[in-house]
C-alpha cells in the first residue's frame, strides 16, 4: 500500500467516526448545556463559588465572571509556579523565572499551552497536574461556554439573559470533559502512553549535575490536551515523543479527539436554535474547508518541493518514520485547523507550501473546526458577516436564524475579526523593527515565516510552535503572553456583547426576501467570505514569507 493511498484510508476514517459521532455526541453536549437538573455535587461548587445556579445573567455579568476566573487562573498559575521549588514532586527543580511563568501562566489560562520550555526538565509533576492539566480543562470549558451563550442569544428573545457562567462552566467539565478524558486516557494508556509517577533515568545536565527523568502522568496529560484542543504536553516534542503518542493508531485517535468536540458543536447550535439544518450548514462549512486544507497540505508534502526530497518521493525531514509524511501532514493540518498546537512533526521542515498551509488555517480563525468553542463562535461570527454582505448586495435587512443583523451587531462582529490580524501582523512587525528577529534560526523568507508563525500562533491561542526561533527571552515571552492575553479576551467581549444585542430582539419572522441561511448557496457564501478576508488580510505577509520561499 503506498503513502497517499494509506493517508487517504486515515482521512476517509477519521470523516467516517466523526459523522457518526457528530449526532450522539452532540445531543448529550445539548441536554448539558440546556437542562435545568442540577446534581448533589455540582450544588456544592456552586456554593463554594458563591453561584445561584437559578440566576441568569446579562451578557456584561457573563463577561466578568469570564474575565475574574481567568484572571485568578492566571494569579495562581504563575504562584504555582514560582514557588514550585517549595512543593512536593518538584523533582529538584528551580522555581520558573518571572517572564517564564507569566507566559505559561497566561498561555494555559487562554487555551493556547504555547510551550517555550521542556515541560519534563523545567516543571515538577505538581505543576504539570495541578496547575497545567487542570487549565487544560477549564480554559477548554471556558471556550464552550461562551459558544452557549452565543447561541442563547440566537435562541432567546426580548431577554438579556444568555445563561450562568458557573453552571455552564461546572457542567461542561464534569459531564462532558472529564468522561471522555477518563476513557481517552485508559485508551492511550492501552496503546502505550506512559502514565506514573515512578522516578527514570538518571541524566547528566549541561552544567554537569545530575537529575532524575521520569516517565510522568503524560497519558492523562496528552488526551486532556487532545480534547481541549491545546498542546501543552510533558515532552517539548509533544506528539512526536513515543512516550505520548507510540503508533499509528495512537495518532489516529489523537487526531480524533482533537475534532471531537469541534465537529459537534454546530449539532449543538441546530437544537438550540430548533433548526437542526443550521446546524448542518456551520458543519458543512466547517468541514469543506477543513477537507480542503487536509488535501492541500498532504499534496504539498507528497509533492515534496525541493531538489532532496523530490528525489526520496515526498518531505520526509522533520517527521517520525512511524507515522510517514502523509499522517504527519494530516495531524499538522487538524492542529492548525482547531486551536490544539500539538504537533507530530516539525513544522519548521515542511515544504515552503506545506509551511504557509499551517500558517493559513490558523490565519482562517481556527474556524475548521476551530477550537472547542471557539471554533463555533467564530464560525457563527463569519456567518453574521456573510449574511450582511449579502443584505447589502440585495438591498435588504440582513437577518441569520430570525434576528436582524444591524450596524450595532455587525460592528461587534467587525471587531471581533480585527483583533487577531491587528495583533499578528503588529507583533510581526514590532520584532523586526527592534530587532528580536535575530533569535530566528534562518534569515530571508523562512526567517520572517517562523516569526510571524509565532504570532499567529499566540495571537489564534493555538500553541503550535514553527520551531527555529529562540522565544525564551524577556521580550518574546512578555509579547507572546500579550498577544495570547488580548487574542483570546478581546474576541470574547465581543462574542458575548453579540450574543447580548441578539438576546434582546424580537425573533424576525422569514419572508421572501430573507437569505436561506441552511441551503449550499449560503454554505459557499461563507466558505467564499472566510478565504477572502483572509486574503485580503494576510496576503502581503505570506507572500514575503512562504510564497517568496517557494518561487
């Protein structure tokens, strides 16, 4: 069997298991986030949070008790981990250094677990579980809820309610991620992925001592992160590392879990709504462009643009032999196409081509599928911009699931687009105008790729790294963590002050005039908007970087 023909068995695969998980797994997500039954345990968190699980909340309290969990998320981590020197399983190992820990400590809060160190020589396994995997979880949470309360606003009328926080936030990790990442990790542990604390190798450091290795709690770490769609692993060789990801179908189903939650949500939406087509229209849109970028990306590898790897059949430099070039390009595609960051290869190897696809599908929002959430709000975000390019086209009132899309929603809209693009292409700029370029390992094009990389990266939240740059200076780590801290806060804001304005209307009853918004028409419509405001976007960047590379 030869490598395409394997990597398209994978491809058609993974399509076959999400279509068939899409409806289940979205009708539990539904009853979730929608029912009103509250169990024995959940009443204790809401009373030790001080919650009324009864009350709803207005988009402007939604969006505080977003900001102060996250806020006192980032407190703590970086606390944990500037006395981690002083806690038990430190392994010995010194306390991270202020600009490190800042960096992590916003990096995990925002879902992005851009990673500048190794996780394995630098963390001790108290920080790793009590303060990295358990952002994994609620970070992750975080982004699905504020998806719910979007949708609450399509949903609910003359009402400023969008939901509680607190509820929404306590059931979404216990009913839905910690069930399937108790299952995941029993999985991976069976194919292999290490999970212990017992102590390792003994290996000697460049400064001559000597310090113990362990194997670690990687299987429970390396489904959370799957799930949750975000890439702080143990090992800084992430999914490559045999110890978190061993064989092929370790791969497979990592690759999986990292579309789960995504391709389920727009299921979701379509019950909320009560229109299940909706639904089927933010997936069909989620998953051509997806099918689009995966079929791209293992092309230009195959193709293997270059003298070398011309002559050997496809790009084989920077990808493990046990996964082949075709696995690697499919992973690297699913995690730039959600906000995982988790990564099987190295990015920094691709072809010119290859390289600009990763860069691409971050640049497209993360919008397929997008992140768990994430994903989903940006999508619906897009659509609210498609469905008023179209009201301008044929001279009426846009409207999307029966709410009026006016100059007050589509300037929230309009905002929430902006943030990123402003933030990558600003920090882009600001490295070279001050020098901080040079910690790039090449020059030229693919020096300005992998510094834009890296932005594009922090400001998305999505953690993968295009490797070759040092970042872990004052500098990359405090612009970086910025870039995280407004790329993922800012977009929320927006989302939920959306979400707020659609809450308040009067549903708009369809008339002849109104834009079928579930029909193929309106699914290329917003796959056509997505691609060409990314191109007007970042058009200029990519042609200085990887486009020039590969002409």
């Amino acid at each position: 069997m030869g490598t395409t023909t394997a990597g398209a068995i994978v491809v058609l695969s993974l399509v076959a298991a999400l279509v068939a998980v899409h409806r289940p797994f979205g009708d539990h997500m539904y009853r979730v986030v929608s029912g009103n039954r509250h169990s024995r345990f959940e009443r204790g968190v809401y009373r030790l949070v001080g919650a009324d699980p009864a009350a709803g909340q207005p988009w402007g309290v939604y969006a505080r008790s977003v900001l102060a969990f996250s806020a006192v998320s980032v407190l703590f981590l970086y606390g944990l981990q500037r006395v981690q020197d002083h806690l038990w399983l430190s392994l010995g190992f010194d306390p991270v250094v202020p600009h490190g820990a800042w960096n992590t400590a916003v990096s995990f809060v925002t879902n992005t677990n851009w990673q500048w160190y190794s996780g394995e020589s630098t963390m001790g396994h108290l920080v790793q579980m009590a303060g990295l995997a358990v952002q994994n979880f609620v970070s992750a949470a975080v982004g699905i809820a504020v998806a719910v309360a979007l949708v609450r606003g399509f949903a609910r009328s003359r009402t400023g309610d969008l939901g509680n926080f607190w509820v929404d936030l306590t059931r979404i990790i216990l009913r839905i991620l910690l069930p399937v990442a108790v299952l995941g990790a029993l999985v991976l542990m069976a194919g292999g992925v290490v999970q212990n604390l017992s102590a390792g190798t003994d290996v000697t450091t460049l400064t001559g001592g000597s310090r113990t290795i362990t194997g670690g709690p990687v299987a429970s770490q390396e489904v959370i992160k799957e799930l949750g769609t975000n890439g702080g692993g143990f090992y800084n060789a992430n999914s490559a590392h045999p110890y978190e990801n061993p064989t092929a179908w370790t791969n497979w189903l990592q690759v999986f879990l990292i579309l789960l939650i995504p391709f389920s949500l727009p299921r979701v939406f379509g019950r909320m709504v009560g229109q299940h087509r909706q639904g089927h229209a933010i997936a069909a849109v989620m998953a051509i462009l997806a099918v689009a970028s995966i079929t791209l990306t293992n092309g230009f590898e195959l193709a293997g643009d270059g003298t070398v790897p011309q002559a050997v059949g496809a790009a084989l430099e920077g990808k493990e032999v046990r996964f082949d070039v075709s696995n690697s390009a499919t992973f690297a595609a699913a995690t730039t196409l959600t906000s995982t960051g988790a990564v099987n290869s190295f990015h920094d190897s691709y072809t010119a081509l290859g390289g600009m696809m990763t860069l691409g599908n971050m640049m497209l929002g993360e919008v397929a599928p997008g992140g768990v959430g994430s994903g989903l709000y940006g999508m619906l975000v897009l659509a609210v911009i498609t469905v008023f390019v179209a009201g301008l086209m044929v001279g009426r009132t846009p409207e999307y699931v029966g709410k009026k899309i006016g100059s007050r929603e589509i300037r929230f809209a309009a905002l929430y687009f902006l943030v990123t693009p402003a933030l990558v292409l600003v920090g882009t700029a600001t490295a070279f105008a001050t020098g901080n370029n040079a910690t790039a390992l090449n020059t030229g094009p693919h020096g300005l790729s992998e510094v834009l990389y890296a932005f594009t990266s922090a400001s998305n939240n999505n953690g993968s790294a295009f490797a070759g740059i040092t970042v872990n200076t004052p500098w990359w780590n405090t612009a970086l963590g910025l870039c995280m801290l407004l790329g993922r806060f800012l977009p929320i804001i927006f989302v939920l002050a959306l979400a707020g304005s659609l809450a308040r209307q009067q549903p708009v009853p369809a008339s002849e005039g109104t834009l079928p918004t579930h029909r193929p028409l309106f699914v290329g419509m917003v796959v056509g908007v997505t691609v060409v405001l990314v191109a007007l976007t970042f058009l200029p960047a990519l042609a200085l970087g990887p486009l020039a590379e590969a002409l």
